[in-house]
C-alpha cells in the first residue's frame, strides 16, 4: 500500500516518458508513490499497464470522442484540471513523454495556473525525441527540424525548409499518413527516401525504410509513430539562398555585387522581368525556371541593399505581402462570403480604401495611381481598363464594340486628326481584348516573336541561295515568306 501524502493544493504535471517502464525517472515514480489518484490524457500509452496497481486512474480519453476537434478537447482537459488544482487535494496529471514535449495541454495548464496563482509543479519525463534520435542513430544538432503531423496535414505545403532534416511527430493513422504525405509531395520528390520510426523507446520499437509515396502503407502506424524526412539539396530553401545573396555582399564577397545600389540594378531587374514573360510567350518551362530564379535574384539583392542600408530586410517584405494577401482575402481566410470574381474585386477595392484611410494615406488615394507608369503602353491600357472596371465605369470597355471599331477604321481615310483617331482605335483593340479576357500586350508579344521566327526563316532562305533580301523583287520576297510560314506550320 502507498503511503499518501497530505498534498497541498496544486497541480503537477508528471511526463511518464516514451513507454518503457524503465524510462520513468526516479522522481516520477516518487511522486506515483505518493498519491492515490492519477489523472491521464489518455490511456493510450503502454506504461500505463506497468503504473502501480494501487492507483486509482481517470483518463480523459471520452472527450475525444465527445468533440470533433482536438483544440476543444484540450481546452476542457486544460479547465478540469484547473479546477482539480484548486481543490485541498490537488491534482497530479500524468502525459506520455515529457509534459512540455508534443504536448498541447501541459504548457496551457502552466501558463494558466501562473496567472490564476495555482502552485504548479513539472516533473519532467524522458520524451519521445531521445529514444527516436538513437533509432534513426541521428544527432539532432544543428539544424534538425520538428513538426506536428496534424499542422502539415492540414497545409498546402509544409512550414518547414526542406534543405534541413524534419522529424514530424505524431503520424498515428493511415489517413494522416496520407495526409501528410500528399502535403509533402507539394515540395519533395514521390520517390523521396524517408524514415518512419513506430515504438520508439519501447520494446515494439522499429524503423522503417520507405520511400515518401508509400508511408500510408505501412502496416505498423500507430499512436508512437513519427515520420524522418532527410533533406533535399542544401540550396532548396529560401533561407539558403538568402545567405548566398548576403555573402555576395559581404566584404569578403564579389566585387561587383558589392559595387550594385538600387539604381545600377534597375535595368537588370526590368530585363529579367521581360525574360520571364519571354519564357512564358515560348511556353518552355525549363526556362521558365530559370528565367524565375534570375528574377528572384533581383529582388533579393534589393532586400539586401535595403538591409544593409536599414531600410528592411526580406523578411519586412514578406510579412508585409503575406499580412496584405490575408487581409484582402477575407473570404478565403475569414468568413466573408463574396459572388463571384466580381465580388473579389469589388471588396478589393473596399479594402484597400479602408486600409488608406486607416493608415492616413494623402498620397495614392486614385484608383490608377498604382499602375506602374514603367509598363509598355498595351499593358497600362489593360491595367486600367480591369481597375475602372471594379468600381462599375465601362467607358473604356464600350470602345472594344467591334462595330466601333469598325466604324473608325472606315473614317481613317478622311479623319482630319488621324493621331486622335488612332488612339481611339488603339484604346478599342484593349478593350476588345480584355473584354474577351485576353491580354493584349501579350498577344502583341507573341505575333512579334512569329514574325521575327519567319522573317528569320526567309532571310535564312535567300542566303542559302546566295541572295540578299534587298536584291530580290517582291514576289521572290513573297514566295520565301510563304514558304517559311509552311515550314514554321509543319515544325508544331
């Protein structure tokens, strides 16, 4: 029979270690010594088949099936135990593996017992961590990296960088598993090698070798499961290539990386932007990729011009982007419900307009005084045309009626201020395209590229005959071009 203790009021959270019995400290098997009654989050651990018969044991494991949120769960275990800890007697409350270790209600019950003035005692327990590292023979220093699997299940792409090695915790179902595998594959190979480790510190203990596709087959997943994910290529990760970037500009860096300020970069980063949209015109995605990462260069150069100048850094501009993103979305990330893309735009709009007032902006108050003044003239016109057109003015867009545009090319001849009649006209064909949601400057992009393709095409033709273009007459001219359209045809 145990000796009790006349326990003063309190709450002690007591971590019961990773399942063997042997785990427990000396000071756990004290404190179980001394008392009669021991609260458990779960049942579910196999040391509690080894805890002291005498103990009376209540779990709180019916609330998991009384809620369908795990949060709610925890919040009731959390006020209970609050409640346990006022009474004359106390409360010890028993976790698998280290209270503060993977444990959503331990450090809560201790923030909130410091507030309320309730004595709070942690006896710590040998986590699940130790004995994992020792499976996967594994130092975790210096930049291993830990997850929860229920925070990757439910993202579009894992909050973790994958040029470091990742131990998710807690996958303890095949539908978790799958979950969190399909997060990952948003970033890592299908065929990604990774490490599932069941019963870690227990004598079920086992590692599995697998690749990522397959870890919701295993056959051995469980409450003591948890995933090892090894890293890709160390320049992977944004962070990575922020510090390429910075020791550029180091002292001991490259010269003329150095040498760059805000204004010696501008043309680069106007030549990048036009080399991206090139990839994008030829659809060729290989460079696409690469054209993305020339462009992603410049803009981190510039964020860490801006650093070094104490103005920002890369880390100002994507809180800054991604707080903006939120909050213009609302009815993605809250619950604001909107009709259509002309709802989106419309409560944009609304957004924006409170977000000037709010932060007393005199300056960009208009509609327009964002478009950039920089963009090619087709761009601006398309630009334009979708911003008056959130707020209900479609003057612009009435011009793209093919029949006025029609009516305008049949007066060219006899206009008299043929330069208003062609901007007229100019201003139609925008319209039309964005009436059509097609973008003009793009198309424009896309013809000129053909045509400088069989241009080349037919000057190449007459040089192979020993001919130049200025010496032939025009229908030698006509029939290359032709015959260079055929071939452009039966190359797609």
């Amino acid at each position: 029979m145990a000796m009790v203790e006349n326990q003063a009021q309190g709450i002690t959270l007591l971590g019961l270690g990773p399942g063997d019995p042997k785990s427990l400290t000396v000071e756990a098997l004290e404190r179980l010594k001394s008392v009669n009654v021991l609260y458990l989050r779960t049942f579910q651990h196999p040391i509690v088949d080894h805890l002291p018969g005498y103990l009376e044991l209540i779990s709180f494991d019916d609330l998991y099936e009384k809620h369908e949120r795990f949060n709610d769960v925890y919040q009731e275990i959390v006020e209970s135990i609050l409640v346990l800890g006022k009474t004359p007697g106390g409360v010890t409350y028993a976790v698998p593996g280290h209270p503060f270790v993977a444990e959503a209600t331990c450090p809560e019950i201790y923030r909130r017992a410091k507030l309320e003035g309730i004595p709070v005692r942690v006896i710590d327990g040998l986590s699940f961590l130790e004995p994992t590292f020792r499976a996967l023979e594994l130092d975790p220093f210096p930049n291993l990296l830990l997850a929860d699997a229920l925070s990757i299940s439910t993202a579009q792409t894992p909050q973790t960088s994958p040029s470091a090695p990742v131990l998710i915790a807690q996958i303890y179902s095949r539908l978790v598993a799958s979950e969190v595998k399909l997060t990952l594959m948003n970033v890592y190979p299908d065929d990604h090698p990774v490490r599932l480790v069941h019963g870690a510190g227990t004598d079920q203990e086992m590692v599995e070798d697998l690749l990522l596709y397959e870890i919701d087959h295993s056959e051995h997943l469980g409450l003591l499961s948890a995933l090892f994910v090894p890293p890709l290529s160390p320049y992977t990760s944004f962070e990575s290539f922020q510090e390429i970037i910075a020791k550029l500009r180091a002292p001991d860096g490259c010269p003329w990386d150095r040498e760059q300020t805000h204004a010696s970069l501008r043309p680069f980063l106007l030549e990048e932007a036009y080399e991206t949209l090139d990839a994008l015109d030829r659809q060729n995605m290989r460079d696409l990729q690469e054209e993305l990462g020339d462009l992603l260069l410049q803009i981190l150069l510039h964020a860490q011009i801006a650093n070094e100048e104490g103005d920002f850094n890369i880390h100002d501009v994507l809180e800054g982007i991604g707080a903006k993103l939120v909050r213009r979305h609302p009815h993605v990330f809250a619950d604001v419900k909107v009709g259509g893309v002309s709802g989106v735009l419309h409560n944009w709009e609304k957004i924006k307009a409170e977000e000037r007032r709010e932060n007393g902006d005199t300056g960009k108050k208009g509609l327009l005084d964002g478009v950039p003044k920089a963009l090619p003239a087709l761009s601006q016109a398309g630009e334009i045309i979708e911003r008056v057109g959130r707020v209900g003015f479609e003057y612009l867009i009435a011009k793209g009626d093919p029949a006025y545009l029609r009516e305008l090319i049949n007066k060219f001849d006899v206009a008299e201020d043929k330069d208003k009649f062609l901007e007229e006209f100019l201003l139609g064909i925008s319209a039309l395209a964005y009436h059509h949601e097609m973008d003009a400057e793009s198309i424009l992009r896309t013809a000129l590229t053909s045509f400088k393709r069989q241009f080349g095409l037919m000057e190449a033709a007459a040089l192979a005959n020993g001919d130049s273009l200025v010496n032939l007459s025009e229908g030698e001219k006509e029939t290359l071009w032709h015959k260079a359209g055929e071939e452009m045809r039966e190359k797609k």
